[in-house]
C-alpha cells in the first residue's frame, strides 16, 4: 500500500511562494503605501505572462518530437478515477481484514487529530 | 473659522507622530496578550496591538525615514501575521502600510472603516486560507495533450528530419495545435481539481498559474473545523495524481486574498 505519501501535510511555504499574496493581496489603504521594494525576487511577478507566439509554436512543434506518441497518457479525470478505485478496493479489503483492518484504520484517523502542529513545524 | 494654531485635537499634541507599520486588523478580543515580537526593523520595532473599541490593529514603530520593502522586512510581515492567523482571526494588510502616529490609525484606519472591518472579520471568522497548487511533472502535460491526436502525429513526421527553415510552416501548424491541444487538457485538468475542492471551501479564489507548468493555483478559505477534510482530499489527490502533477499544499495563511479590498484614506 502507498505508505510514502501518506504524511503530506501542509506546509508554510516559501517566502516566494507567498510574496505574491504579501504584495498584491490584503487589505489596502492607498494613501498609506510606502514601499521601495528591492532586490531580484519581486522581479518575478511580472516574469510570469506567457505569451502564445510563434516562438512559444516553435518550441512546442520541437518538443513534440521527443515525446512518445505512443504511451497512452492518463489525465487528471482518468487518475482521480482509478484511485477511487483503488481506494474502494483497499477499503473493502481493509474491512475484510478484521482486526488488522481496524487497527490501520484507527491509527489513520490519529493521524489528523496531529495535524495543526505539522505545518509550523517546517521552518523556524 | 476655529483656531488651529494649536492642535490639540486629543488633549495630546503630538509634535512628531511615531511612523507606525501596520501588519492587521484582529478582534479587540483577542488582542489581550498580543505576545511582543520583532516586526519590520527587527527587535527594537516590537509589535503591539493598538486598540479601539472592538477592533485593535497589530502595529509596530517604524524610524520616520525607514521605507520597508527589504526581503527582511517581507518576512517580518509574514510572520507577524502568520502568528495573528495562529492566534485567531485576522485582516491581512497589504505589506507597506505606513501610518504617521496612533491618532492616524486610530481615527483614519479603525474609525472610519468600523463597519466595514468588523464585517469583514465576521465574514472571516473562524476560517484560514491554505494554497493548493498542482504542477505538471516534466514531459506530463505535452505527452498527455497530443496523445492520440493523428494531425499532430502526422505534421510531426512531416517535420522530423527537415530543418527548421525548410519546415517553418508545417511546424508553426504543428506547434500551434500543440498549444490548443496542451490549453484545452489543462484547462480540463484545472476543473476537475477545482471540482474535488469547490465543496469543502467558504470560497476559493484562482489565480493565473504564472508559469505553463501550472494546472491549477487556487487559494481557499476554508473553515478551521474543516481542514483535516482539505488535508485528506489534498493529499488522496497527491497520490492520486502521483507521476503526472505535483501537489503544493500550503499554509495556514492569513486570509490575504479575501481580504483584497480597498479603503479610502479620507481628508486629513
């Protein structure tokens, strides 16, 4: 069974993955601003737009060509699907497993009860 | 007209208003034992909770000639209010709210906008905001997007083996089904997540992906009682989607992006 995922838990994210939150979301009183922002990370919002160009086709039209054509690949829909299945199967084998069953399903629903520590944990 | 040779609009006549940086909005309730931690300026510049009425508003004094926007100014910022969001409800400010002395935050911040502010910390009551975003693993979104397609298969081998010069048509018609083919599969992947969070969220908010590697960016209010749920799906999503997207859970947040609004300043 999939135990390696099984403690992913929340993080706090780094501070660039939360800058864009900290500068352009909140509460604002205009009147009130007062920044000089410095250095290169704040540069990276406006990096962000992606224009389709010829450029962009170009580039596509060259990577097409090193990927498979072949292997069938399953989408999100697909994926989302055969892990309830999955699930449901595991579950029903979980049951049939008496008291080794319970025993896991019990310390999986420990396993929450923890959880709003875990996320401070990662960073000072 | 009245005499304003002097002011003394409180009793105090404050000569040289402190410069206060102000982090949020909270609850007079909970701003009690607001515990002393450094804000923007390091431990000299201690946050405290300036309070009226029922709402109090996280500050911290700021040197007249300071103008924050140093990268440790944005981690103060952040972890001041992460510990706000830790401790109870909060409104985020945007980072670089400078307010010349108490009065200005007192009268022009928290008495002015009263109404508004507690309305919106009822509506935010009880509620954090977590990020979820889902990145394509390498190769993912192209291979999975022009799988089965016989045009693109076909204008491939035309292209293969032909330069770029002599090809340029064929591979501007190529790469540009490509990039429909790539937009319709992440668009389709991009709701089927959001279908999987929508339920469990007060709100949701998404955002531009910023890179095409991005299936979704969305950021949730979700209320605290409810998070071992979000946790749960998040992560029977990660192992679901295993190989194919990459799942970023985080938070809690402050609640910044359903706070995104703007207030007037008013007359002095």
């Amino acid at each position: 069974m999939a135990i390696s995922t099984h403690n992913q838990g929340p993080s706090k994210g780094t501070l660039y993955e939360v800058l864009e939150l900290i500068l352009d979301r909140g509460l604002v009183i205009d009147a009130f601003v007062r920044v000089s922002l410095l250095g290169i990370e704040v540069l990276t919002i406006d990096a962000r737009i992606v224009v389709a160009s010829i450029d962009t086709y170009l580039r596509y039209a060259e990577a097409v060509g090193r990927v498979n054509l072949d292997t069938p690949k399953a989408g999100v829909p697909e994926l989302i699907k055969a892990h309830e299945t999955k699930s449901a199967i595991e579950g029903a084998v979980e049951t049939l497993g008496g008291q080794l069953g319970s025993f896991l399903s019990q310390s999986a629903q420990q396993e929450p009860a923890r959880e709003p520590r875990g996320p401070k944990e990662g960073k000072r | 007209m009245t005499d304003h040779s002097e002011t003394s609009v409180a009793g105090t006549t404050s000569v040289k208003a402190t410069s206060l940086y102000v982090y949020g909005i909270i609850p007079a309730a909970n701003a009690g034992e607001w515990p002393s931690v450094a804000g923007v300026g390091g431990p000299v510049a201690s946050v405290w909770a300036l309070e009226v009425g029922e709402l109090a508003a996280l500050v911290s004094a700021l040197p007249p000639d300071r103008t924050p926007g140093r990268r440790e100014d944005l981690n103060a910022h952040r972890e001041v209010l992460s510990l706000a969001v830790e401790r109870g409800t909060v409104i985020p400010l945007r980072f670089g709210m400078v307010m010349e002395g108490e009065d200005v935050v007192r009268e022009r911040l928290l008495g002015r906008h009263r109404p508004k502010l507690i309305e919106l910390l009822r509506t935010l009551d009880g509620h954090v905001q977590m990020a979820v975003r889902a990145l394509y693993a390498e190769g993912a979104l192209l291979g999975g997007a022009i799988e089965g397609d016989a045009e693109i298969a076909r204008l491939s081998a035309v292209v293969q083996g032909r330069s770029e010069i002599e090809s340029r048509p064929e591979r501007i018609a190529l790469g540009e089904r490509v990039a429909a083919a790539v937009d319709a599969r992440r668009a389709q992947d991009e709701q089927v997540l959001l279908d999987q969070l929508t339920p469990l969220a007060a709100d949701l908010r998404v955002e531009p992906g910023g890179s095409e590697r991005v299936a979704l960016n969305a950021q949730l209010l979700i209320r605290r009682d409810r998070r071992v749920a979000l946790d749960e799906a998040v992560r029977d999503l990660g192992s679901a989607l295993e190989g194919y997207l990459a799942i970023r859970y985080i938070g809690p947040l402050p609640p910044y992006s359903f706070s995104a609004m703007s207030l007037e300043a008013g007359e002095e």
